[in-house]
C-alpha cells in the first residue's frame, strides 16, 4: 500500500472527524433557535443540499485523473488565468476559515473550562500541532481520524446515554404543521456543516481508487443523522427555549453527567477530546489550501519529502500556517461578535464558496464536461 | 536521537498544559489547597448580594466550614468569601444544593440563571430550593458540630423522594421558566422542631418542606400552601408517596395521575380547561377508632378533597396570571387545534373556565365498614 494515499475509509473518517466541529458549534443552539422543538426534524430537509453537492462532486470525481483533486481539474478545465484565480479565492478560503475554526476552538474550551487563560495559548498550540501534522503524510493524519473517530464517536454515544435520565422527550412536542417552514430553516445551519465535506475535494488525489461514492453520501448521511440526535437529545433536556439561549448547550449538558461517586465529572475530558476535531479540520484545512497553491504553482506533491524538508515548495506550508494564526488573529473578538461570525457570517461565506461556488463551476465547466473524457479507476479514459 | 525528540516534544504539552504543578495554565488548582462547597445559599439584600457556603462534613466527621460574606454582586460576594478562608481556595464544581432566599428569588431569579449558564464550574443540575426568609439563615443556622446544611438537605432530599415531593434542579426550573413562563420549586423553611426532644448537642435548626414556591418568568410570584402544593404535584408531577388527611384517616398516595385538556366553544375559541385526576391511595392509619365513614364515603370525601386543592391550585396560577403547572404545554399536547392554544397565553389563561374531577379509590380499607 502507498502510504502517502489514504483509503476510501481513512478519508471519510477524516471528514466525519473534521465535521464534529462545526456541528457542535452550530449545533444545537443555532438550529434550535431557528426551529424550536422541531430542530431534530430538521434533519431531513437538511439532507438535500449536501446531497446535491454530493451529486456534483460526484460528477467532477469521473473526469478526476489519478493522483488530481479539485485543485487539478479546475486549473484544466479554468485555464491557467481563471483556474488561479478560482484556486486562489479557495485557498484564502480554506486559511481564513481554518483561522476562524482555531479561534473559536480557543473560546470554547476556555469559556467552559479553563477560564482564567488566554485562548493565545491554545490557538498557538493547536497550530503548532496542526503544522506538525500537515508537514508529514496526509495518509498518516487519515490513519489518526480513524482513531479519533472511535474516541468522540465513543464519547457522544457515552454522553448521550448517561443523559438520557434527564431526558424529557414530551419537550420534543406539539409540533404542528405550522411549524414546517421553522423546521425548514432549521435545516440551512445542519447543511451548512454536512457542505463544508465539499472543501476535502481538493484532497481526492489523495485517495486510493476505487472512487466509489457510497462513502462521501454515507459520511454525509452519518453527520446528519448526529445532528438529529444531538438536537433531540438536548432539547428533551433543557427544552427548545432554554436551548437556544444557554451559552453551550451541549457541554452544559455534559457538565451534569456524573458516573456515580467515583466520577462526578467528565466534562473536562470530553470537551478536551473535541479540540481533537478542531485540530484536524484546521490541519486538513491547511493542507487543502496547500493544495490549492501547490496546483497554481505547479509545486511537487509535498508527502513525496522528508517532513523536515523545506524543498518542493513545502516552505509554504510554514507561510500558511503563519496565515491560518494571523487569520485566527482577526478573530480575536468579543464573545458576542465571535459568536455572530460562527452562527451567520460564516456558514454563510461556506455555504457561498463550498456550495455555490460548485454549483456555479458546475454550470460553467458543462462544456468541458462533454469534451473530457471520463477517467476509469486505472487511470485509463473512455 | 529522533524518537527522544519526539518523546520530549509530546511530553512538553503534557507538563505544561496539564493544569498541575508548574503549569502555563493560570486554571490550576492544587487539591490540597481546595476547599469543596456543597451547599450555596443566595441572599438579596437592597443592592447587595449575600452569599453564605457550607463545604459538608470533612472525613472523620470534622465540623462543616460555615461562611458568609456581602458583595455587590454574586461575584463580588464569591470574592469576599474567598478573603475570609486565604489560605484556601473555595472550589464551587462540586455544588449539590442551591439555597435561594425568598428576597433573592422574587428580585434575582434570572440572574443565578444566566449566572450558572456563564460559569464553567457550577452545573445545571444543581438541586434548587426556595427558603422561606434567609437562605443565609438556612445555611448557618442549621450547622453545628455534628451536622451541617448539606446533611440535613441530603436527608430531606431522600425523605421528599419517599414522600411525594420532588426537589427541581436550577435546570428543569429553568427549562419550564423559558417554555411555558411558570415552574414551581420545593420551598423549605428552618424551624425549631417544636415537638422533637433534642438531646444537648443538637442545637441547631431543622430543614423541613414547606410546600411549593410558584416561579414566574420575572422570579417568585407565590407560596403555595401545603394543599395547593398537594393539588400542584398531582398536577405536574408523581405524587406517590404524598400523605393526605381526609376524614379522619391518614392515607398515602399509591399511585396518581392527571390529564389537562383544553375545549374549545362552538365558535371555535378556548373556553375551558378540563382537569381529570385519578388517584389511589392507602390507609395509613386512623386518626379516630370512633371514625364511622364507609370505604365508599371516604372515596368520595377523598375526591372531594383533592378537587378542592386542586381546584384551588389552578385558581392560583389564573390569579397571579403565573403558569407554573405547565397547563399551556399540556393543553397543546392534548389538542389537536395548536394554533387556537399557541397564542397570549397570559391573556388567555385567567379568562378560561376550570372544571376539575377527581377519580379517587382508597385502599387498605378493610376494616372502615365495620
């Protein structure tokens, strides 16, 4: 096996790791103020767009050669002026959203449970992990997603159960049909997390074929049905009201669990473990802007070097994560303006580039698409 | 070489992020220096906040550290505390019971709300209980050498458990606060234990129940009386375990429940709210061998009674304009016609009609009829 590839399931752990970032960030507060008790219906209208991203992702994937990503096929299809163009607004994307994702990382785990530090300490760990991480194999990080998935899949179920006691599932009703459109736009914050899956589209050459699909639609499907539960299980313990006011609704809730006299608190552990999903969001997003930079400047596939190496082009990546800081500088904002960014401007910006941005150079490239020929899994055309 | 890098490197983040000894963290707490609080008690006293804290008995029943301080605010007072024990530092993560005064819970309710919501130690599932006067009196006074305000309330929790009273946490409080504008909260009282015998060194105050205290959105809105209080946990709540006096007989509840349904008028507007208890209870004991009611009379002095409480109960929450036994919720449950319940609810609750029935069967009657 070519350790610098990743496989099929490597890569949808990775994205389903990355993913439990967002989704407990927006996740339930935002849903919930938007859809009251219906949130955890909210799922299935939810499901659409990342289905239809899903779709034209799917159809860029078949003209994909072996060893391209997003970054490959755009540039092809572009043209060497566009497609940077196109590359570079991704790219500054992807380092700006990784900085966003660092800062509010940082407050999180200082507003619930190191309140006396500096989120600096944090941020400027975690990049330092994330650079670490990012300088070696992507193949290795994957390996890595697969073992955190077990943990904080592990802990949310852990966390799911033991507050079940406090569960009230009458708060998950009336719901009438008067609450449809509510439980529609309860749905955009649940989608804008499942789309951010569009952005690991530049890592595809990572990948070992076969490109079967099933995996992408699964890890999709997977993030949203969390979601439900998530928003179901919180509101049948604090209701739809005190849900979408409480700070961090969901790891307050963790603060109540108690594994008898022994433990009475766990909160610190699992909310610990979540940093473990900012780190490789941030980690994946920095490779993926390397990506997209790597292909404008037709620099050599980074895994290919040792991970001290500065060759190839790999000094980028130290210039990008000194980016994603800087980024995550910007960010360094009062809780109440932070929390504006994280509920409507950036999953907002996301569902524009990631969601609308492919949609658009879906239509566009319909001409290239007739023309290209599909690539097989071995790399051969039809 | 490379892998005792890579050992120092993993284990650099391990020692300096830990939260222990020489820490980057300014969160670190030594355990030895720790004092656990277990119970707070939360006074409004004008502008100022008055916080008094009891940590429990320590091992070897050493006698519980009792404190009280004055601050502007509920932090302001929580740094006062913390001056009067320095060579300690209070420790407030692991909180079991949560005193509010009847000032603090008319004036400040909100406020210890959004209080635990921001702090990262206290928890939502703090047990919450309204006194009726001081909470300071609460905690202070009922402490003495062999027994402190944590023991009494984890008694009183196990007897409330026993007896059909239920203790609410700040959370469920909270969640019925924010979704239907009323809640209720177990109040108690200290009191003398006027007919108790006290031996020479129990010398401090009892903690006994007093009945529910009706939250609104805005804080206390009323005391309920123990009847009312009866009426409110059959209403909202498991009432097993409740002791009633009806005739002349002690019985206690083996079992009851209550459906709230709203009807609406041939026009199609809320009218009335229909209430339909069940209840079954047992014999206890007779207050009177001379006592002559048959076990048929005293189903229906027993029915009679409750819709009494009841009745009054509900009455209570159309006065004070309060909702605190949820009746909007159990309405909406109940009708198929959401969105004729859904609005001004407050407007709409002190001009609806109130029908109570009650199904009550005693048990353990077998020698009433002789």
């Amino acid at each position: 096996m070519d350790d610098t590839r990743m496989t099929r399931k490597q890569f949808a752990a990775a994205i389903l790791v990355s993913l439990l970032s967002p989704l407990l960030r927006l996740l339930p507060q935002t849903a919930v103020s938007l859809t009251g008790r219906g949130a955890w219906l909210s799922a299935l209208p939810a499901l659409v767009p990342p289905l239809v991203l899903g779709a034209i992702l799917a159809s860029f994937q078949r003209y994909m050669r072996p060893g391209e990503g997003m970054g490959g096929l755009l540039l092809r299809w572009l043209g060497p002026v566009i497609g940077r163009a196109v590359l570079a607004v991704y790219a500054a994307w992807f380092l700006f959203y990784g900085g966003f994702i660092l800062r509010s990382g940082a407050e999180r785990l200082v507003s619930t449970i190191y309140p006396s530090s500096g989120q600096n300490l944090f941020v400027v760990a975690t990049i330092f992990l994330c650079l670490t991480v990012a300088l070696g194999q992507l193949g290795a990080a994957a390996r890595t997603a697969v073992l955190m998935r077990a943990v904080l899949i592990g802990a949310l179920a852990v966390v799911l159960i033991l507050s079940a006691p406090n569960m009230d599932p009458d708060r998950l009703s009336p719901l009438g049909w008067n609450d449809t459109g509510h439980i529609l736009l309860g749905a955009l914050p649940l989608a804008s997390v499942v789309t951010v899956a569009g952005a690991f589209s530049f890592l595809s050459g990572y990948v070992q074929p076969p490109k079967d699909r099933r995996w992408l639609l699964g890890t999709m499907f997977l993030l949203t049905v969390l979601g439900a539960a998530i928003c179901a299980a919180v509101v049948c313990v604090f209701g739809p009201e005190l849900t979408s006011t409480l700070t961090y609704p969901f790891f307050i809730m963790i603060r109540s669990i108690s594994l008898g006299d022994m433990v009475p608190r766990i909160e610190a552990v699992v909310i610990t473990a979540w940093v473990g999903a900012d780190f490789l969001l941030c980690t994946m997003l920095l490779r993926c802007a390397h990506e997209a930079i790597r292909t404008i400047f037709h620099l050599p596939v980074p895994d290919r070097f040792p991970m001290g190496s500065l060759r190839g082009g790999r000094w980028l990546l130290w210039l990008e994560a000194a980016a994603v800081f800087g980024c995550s500088l910007f960010f360094d904002l009062p809780p109440w303006q932070l929390r504006q960014w994280s509920d409507w401007y950036i999953p907002l910006a996301s569902d524009i580039v990631l969601f609308g941005g492919f949609a658009l150079l879906w239509l566009v490239t319909i001409p290239k698409r007739k023309k290209d020929p599909v690539c097989t899994e071995n790399g051969g055309s039809q | 070489m490379r892998r005792s890098l890579l050992i120092l490197y993993v284990s650099l983040p391990l020692l300096l992020l830990s939260g222990c000894g020489f820490s980057l963290s300014a969160d670190r707490h030594d355990a030895e220096r720790l004092l656990l609080i277990q119970t707070m008690g939360l006074d409004s006293d004008g502008d100022r906040v008055r916080m008094s804290v009891s940590t429990g008995l320590g091992p070897d029943d050493k006698p519980a550290l009792v404190m009280s301080a004055r601050g502007g605010g509920i932090e302001d007072a929580i740094a006062n505390l913390q001056d009067l024990s320095p060579e300690n530092q209070l420790f407030y993560a692991h909180v079991q019971y949560l005193l509010l005064g009847q000032e603090a819970a008319r004036t400040m309710l909100n406020d210890v709300i959004q209080w635990v919501d921001r702090s990262p130690t206290l928890r939502m599932d703090t047990d919450m209980l309204i006194v009726k006067g001081l909470a300071a009196d609460a905690v202070v006074d009922t402490s003495d050498e062999n027994t402190d305000v944590t023991a009494r309330l984890a008694s009183l929790d196990r007897q409330a458990s026993s007896t059909g009273w239920t203790i609410y946490t700040l959370r469920e409080i909270a969640a019925e606060l924010s979704q239907g504008d009323g809640a209720l909260c177990l109040a108690v009282e200290t009191a003398k234990a006027e007919n108790a015998v006290f031996t020479e060194d129990m010398q401090s105050d009892a903690i006994v129940p007093a009945g529910y205290a009706a939250l609104g959105r805005d804080g206390l809105v009323a005391f309920l009386t123990p009847e009312q209080s009866m009426g409110a946990e059959l209403l909202t709540g498991d009432p097993t375990g409740l002791l009633i006096n009806v005739a002349d007989s002690t019985m206690e509840v083996l079992d009851g429940s209550a459906r709230i349904d709203g009807t609406l008028s041939p026009d199609g507007r809320p009218e009335a709210i229909s209430v339909q208890c069940t209840l079954r209870t047992g014999v206890l004991e007779k207050l009177r061998r001379d006592s002559r009611l048959s076990p048929e009379q005293l189903d229906a002095a027993l029915s009679e009674t409750v819709a009494g409480w009841v009745t009054d109960c509900v009455e209570t929450a159309q006065k004070t304009g309060c909702d605190f036994l949820g009746l909007k919720n159990a309405v909406l449950r109940s009708s198929k016609t959401l969105d004729r319940w859904g609005e001004d609810w407050n407007e709409l609750l002190p001009t609806l009609s109130v029908t109570v029935s009650v199904e009550a069967r005693v048990d353990r009657s077998y020698d009433l009829a002789e």
